[in-house]
C-alpha cells in the first residue's frame, strides 16, 4: 500500500501573457533574451517550454547580419535534441530573417561517430561560407580538441542545456569554454532550464560566470501567462514490496502519463525491466496486440477503452526505434489521441516534447535533482484541455528490516532535496528589502494587503504579473558590490540546490534532535556561500547567505501555512480524476504575509532561527512508519561526531561576530543554545590551533 505525501500545489492565473507574440513573433521570454542580444556572453535561465530554442535562433540571426560574427555552432546535448533547431520561417510571424540550417550541417542527422567524420565536418563547416552548424556536445569537444581553441574566433557558441558543463577541471567541455572566455575571440549564448547540477559542482568559475549577463524566466511567470494550464502538482507517495503491485494506486488510466521505471541498479527495480512493463501493462488491462504502424502496445481497460502504450524500455532496438520514431512524428504533434501512456528508462526526458503529458511518474530516486527537473518539465506544457498537470515520485520506504537500510535512506534524502528544491522553482521570485528606520514607502505595482503599506512595520507585497514577493526584513545585509547583487537576485536557488544537496546538513536538519537551526542556516549555510563564492568578500557573502536563507525559510513557512488551508488532505491534487481548489495558490502569497504578521517583528535572527528542514519532516513523519523513522534518526545519530576544524572555525567565526555586536564572548552557560553552540565552537577551535591542525592560517 501507498502513503501518500501531502502534495505541493500551485495554482496560476491562465492570463495567457507567455504564449502571446509580439510584432516580431517573440513571446515574452524571447522578448526579454533578444533586448540582451548585444552581449558577448548570456545565459538564458528559463523553464523547459517557454521557447528558449526559438530565441537563440533570434539571437544568432542578429549575431550574424549585425554583429559581424561569422558563423553560429549550436551544441546540444544530444542527437534528439537538435530537431530542435531545424527550419523555423520566422518572418511569417513578423522576424527580418528566416532560420536556415543545411541538412549537411545539422550532424545530430549524419551518420558517423562523434570522434570520426563529424569532426571533419566542423572543419569544412568552419572552412565554408554557410552560417549555421548543429551538433552535440560529444561532437563539439572532440573537434575543438583537434582543431584548437583559435579556430573559432569571431564566432557564436550557443550550448543547450547547459547545465551539462561543470567547472570541476575534468568536466571537458566546461575546462574548454573557460579557455574560449580567458581568449575572449568569441561570443557565448548559453541556455538551460536548471543551472544546477545534481553533484553540486559549480557550473561554471566564479569568474567566468561574473563575464555572463543572465536572462532569467521563472517557472512562475511561465505558468502564470499559459492559456490552459492552471494547476501543477507535486506529490511523493511511498510504498513497500513491490512497486508493479502498487502502481495503478497513483497512476490513473485517464491521465496522458510518462512512467520512467527505475534504472537496473537501484533498490526499487526488479532487475528484470521487461517483466517490469509487462506487469504494468497487465495491470493495466488486457492486451490487445500491437499498432503495425506505431509499434504502439494496445491494451482495453476494465472500463472498455483501449489504451495506447509507447514502449521504450524493449531492448529490440528495431522496435524502439520505430516506437520512437511513431512519438516523434511531427505529423502527430497536436493529436491528443496518438498516444496515452509512455514507459521509458533512460529517454523521454530532457529535449522530450510531449504536450498533452498531464503525468510524470517516476519510480525511485532518479540519478540528481536537474533529471528531476526535467522529467518534471515533461508535464509543463500548455495544450487545449489540459488544466492541471502533476508530477509524482514513487519511492520504496525505508524498511527497519532490510539488509541496504542506509541506501534507502540516502534515496528517502535526495528526494526530499528534490522536492524542497521544485518548491522554490515554482514559488514566485523574493525580493528582500532591509527595513529601514526611514520607510521608503509601497512599491508601484506592488499589492501590500487588504490594509496596505505600513510605515511602522515588515511589509510584505505582490506583483501578480512578474510573480515577485517584495520584502522587508529588519538587520538583513544588503549586498554591496554588482556580482553579489546579481547573486541575490538571480542565483538563490542555485545557493539553494547545493544547501539542500548538502547530505550532513539534510541529515541533520530531519533526524538530529540536539541540532540548533543556526548551526545550519549560519554556519552551514555561511561555508556553502565561502566555497561557491570565494571573490566576495566577507560582508557580501553574509549577505548572500541573509538572501538564500530569508527564501528557503519563507518557501518553508508558506508551505506550511498552504498545508494548513487544505487541511492537510494528504495527496491533494495528487489524486486520480478532477480539480483541486485554487486556495493553494493563495495560502502561498497569504502564507508568506501571514508569518510576516504573526511575528512582532520580521527580523533576520528570527528567520534564522528556523530549522528549514521542519516542515518536511512534519510530512514524513505524517506517512513513514513509527520504525522507519527511528531506524533513520539511529543511523543519523551513529554518525555524529564532535566538532570537526572546519565546524569550529566557522562557528569562531560566528563567536567573533557575537562580540562584535553584543561587546563581549558568547558564554557556555547562556540559556540560548546557539550561544552555547558559539562559544563550543570558539573553544574548539582555540584547542585545533594550538594543535596546529589549520595548516597557519
């Protein structure tokens, strides 16, 4: 049987803004990327869906005919993805220019490997007077190898899915484009949907990435401006035996649905893949034979209607193909009917367009959160009809009895993460304020309540159209120089995803009883900014860390109170059939107002004062068993270690900074816990130095 998590549910307002054009056939993503069109370096961070194929090709045109560039490469991940790219008659819809690439030129086509005759043909591309080449990642690496850095000057470099680069030094694509920046002969359009990477490496160096100016699109200003769709959820149910037994529990016949059974080697496969479809199919219904033309399995439900089932999973790679080839038919794109449900193992995620998904089942923990993300973004698109789309994760409980307990456990943290992290992707954008002692009065187009701006107190207001919270936050560190203003503005959630990926500080937030929330919100926190953003200096990085915690906790403290408007009806919206409410929506702008509302003062030792990891344990502890639970905190808790250097001098650090304000030591009698934990920690590292354990420093 199945216990259901109470689901995220964020409902939008249909206004319909991101799919309408302007005079140039440029929705508003493409709109905003294109006034950016001078920049020798841009990333587009926007979610799957919102065009951004479309606006590198307006991008690129202008780079060629007005910039003087001399070409344009775009590299994609993989081979699907470059249909991506091909013709698009752009003047149809008001452009200057048509977007043309010569089928020699699109290699994602051409047959030969990455290593061999493709190489070649960047060569004689590069050679030649054509202006557009399409290729993969696989493609561009080899070929920048052999043919060196130097041999594409004055050229265009747009990555797709650029969150495939990392700036660890073995990441090769990524060693290669800091050499294309240090060089500086190029220009580099970079786009991606989640510029995380599920190992929490750095996308790019900090100072490569201070060179980009950023487009950014929120999911919620996606959301918000599509037709149709009004409703996402996200829901995570856990099962125990076998998940082929339980699955009809969350995956309803009606709903267009991509179900991505676990890989092989995790703990939730059978180990046998084909058994595995087939016992979902016969769970399904009666087969009735396959589709000659689609290599569709057609299966009649118990209600008589006959289900169409693309599956991808066969190892007869004859019959995949053609199964593939039948989902790709652009002839199809806009049937609703072509198709109802998809299994896959390793495809139909990243690049995959699929309109009509109203469901992404995915059973067991997928490999890191930016795959969560994008089989998320399978479900995301707008279509005729379809009003509400969701997103589960079927998860095995963590079993007291099993032999593989702490790999259950390590699966049970990384979901959660994902989970907390699509919370903040979809939540509006924070903008935080100090509260000044002089109140600088209510924002135009800002909505501050039913009794609106206040000079005396934390205000909290709405811009319903750009999806951005306006906060005032008492003692909040504003940040000084541009990169940390830009940070806070456009990379919280990327600070976010590597706190969240953090396995000892998750551990510790859900198990460990003694933990005092500063210990992560300060300390812990305070190393992951020191880490990601060395160039700051130590005024910036507080207040980047200030930032990305005020937005955690506020995500958390709406979440709580949106929890509460439902009345904790576990799974609601996650069910089968019908529409929820749209209060969910609401509790998330009333939430955040009203935590701001309850408190006497919205000051930012209150906001770290709060564990961000509260809420989801409320939510397992509502849906594990009592032992689960106990088996994991006991794991935890084995772990724990006294104070490591690092710990130490991190919390020295927070002790200084006490003494600086309060004008003496914190004391390890005081009845505060942090205060204690500070002068332990101050203690500690006082011992580590005489024991010459920081190496001088």
């Amino acid at each position: 049987m199945t216990k259901s998590v109470p689901s995220v549910s964020v409902s939008y307002a249909r206004n319909g803004s991101s799919t309408k054009s302007n005079e140039l056939g440029m929705r508003p993503m493409q709109e905003r990327a294109f006034e950016r069109r001078g920049e020798q370096y841009l990333l587009i961070k926007s979610p799957p869906a919102s065009g951004k194929s479309r606006a590198l090709m307006f991008i690129a045109l202008d780079k060629l005919h007005n910039q003087s560039l001399k070409q344009a490469i775009i590299v994609v991940p993989e081979k699907s993805i470059g249909s991506s790219f091909a013709d698009e008659p752009l003047s149809d819809f008001g452009f200057w220019a048509d977007w043309h690439v010569e089928p020699k030129w699109n290699l994602c086509n051409a047959p030969g490997s990455d290593n061999g005759g493709k190489v070649k043909s960047v060569g004689a591309f590069l050679a030649s007077d054509d202006r557009v080449l399409v290729c993969t990642h696989a493609t561009f690496r080899f070929a920048v190898d052999q043919l060196g850095i130097e041999a594409f000057d004055d050229r265009l470099i747009a990555v797709d899915e650029f969150h495939h680069v990392s700036a660890n030094p073995d990441n090769r694509l990524g060693s290669q484009l800091g050499q294309f920046i240090a060089r500086d002969k190029v220009h580099i359009v970079a786009m991606t949907g989640s510029y995380f990477r599920g190992d929490a490496e750095a996308v790019l160096a900090p100072t490569d990435e201070s060179r980009f100016d950023t487009v950014t699109y929120t999911y919620y200003e996606q959301l918000n401006g599509y037709e149709y769709l009004k409703q996402l959820d996200i829901g995570y149910f856990f099962y125990s035996g076998s998940y082929a037994d339980s699955i009809l529990e969350v995956l309803d016949p009606n709903e267009k649905t991509i179900v991505h059974i676990p890989n092989v080697n995790s703990r939730e496969s059978t180990k046998d893949k084909i058994r595995e479809v087939e016992h979902i199919i016969e769970e399904l219904g009666d087969w009735q034979g396959t589709d000659p033309e689609t290599g569709f399995q057609l299966v009649k439900t118990s209600s008589g209607k006959v289900l169409r089932i693309a599956d991808l999973v066969d190892d007869d790679a004859s019959k995949r193909d053609r199964v593939s080839a039948a989902l790709k038919n652009s002839a199809q794109k806009n049937n609703r009917d072509h198709v109802d449900i998809i299994i896959a193992l390793g495809m139909a995620k990243e690049g995959f367009d699929w309109i009509w998904c109203e469901h992404a089942l995915t059973v067991g923990y997928r490999s890191s959160l930016t795959e969560i993300v994008q089989i998320i973004g399978r479900s995301t698109r707008d279509a005729p009809g379809k009003t509400r789309a969701r997103f589960t994760n079927l998860i095995a409980e963590p079993d007291a009895s099993e032999q593989a307990v702490t790999e259950a456990v390590n699966d049970t943290l990384k979901a959660i993460a994902a989970s907390l992290l699509m919370e903040q992707v979809l939540a509006p954008r924070f903008e935080f304020k100090p509260k000044a002692t002089t109140a600088t009065g209510p924002v135009e187009g800002y909505d501050y309540g039913e009794d609106g701006y206040d000079l005396n107190k934390c205000n909290v207001g709405i811009n319903e159209e750009s999806g951005q919270f306006q906060i005032e936050i008492k003692g909040l560190a504003e940040p000084k120089s541009e990169e940390a203003s830009r940070i806070c503005t456009e990379d919280l959630n990327e600070v976010i995803a590597s706190f969240v990926q953090d396995k000892n500080t998750i551990e510790r937030g859900l198990f460990d009883e003694e933990m005092i929330p500063e210990e992560l919100t300060q300390v812990s926190m305070g190393k992951i900014i020191k880490d990601r953003y060395p160039e700051l200096d130590e005024h910036d990085q507080e207040a980047v860390r200030q930032h990305a915690i005020a937005a955690l906790n506020m995500t958390q403290q709406a979440k709580q109170a949106l929890l509460e408007t439902i009345g904790g009806n576990e799974g609601e919206g996650a069910g089968a059939g019908g529409e929820s409410s749209t209060k969910p929506n609401t509790a998330l702008i009333a939430g955040v107002r009203k935590f701001a509302m309850d408190v006497t003062e919205l000051d930012i030792d209150l906001i770290d004062r709060i564990n961000p990891f509260s809420e989801a344990y409320a939510i397992l502890a509502k849906t594990m068993s009592e032992d689960s639970l106990k088996q994991i905190a006991s794991i935890i808790s084995a772990k724990r270690t006294t104070l490591s250097p690092d710990e130490a001098k991190e919390l020295a650090i927070r002790a200084v900074k006490f003494k600086r304000e309060r004008g003496r030591p914190p004391s390890n009698t005081s009845q505060d816990a942090w205060e204690r934990r500070m002068a332990e920690g101050a203690a500690a590292f006082m011992r580590y130095r005489e024991e010459g354990r920081y190496d001088g420093s």
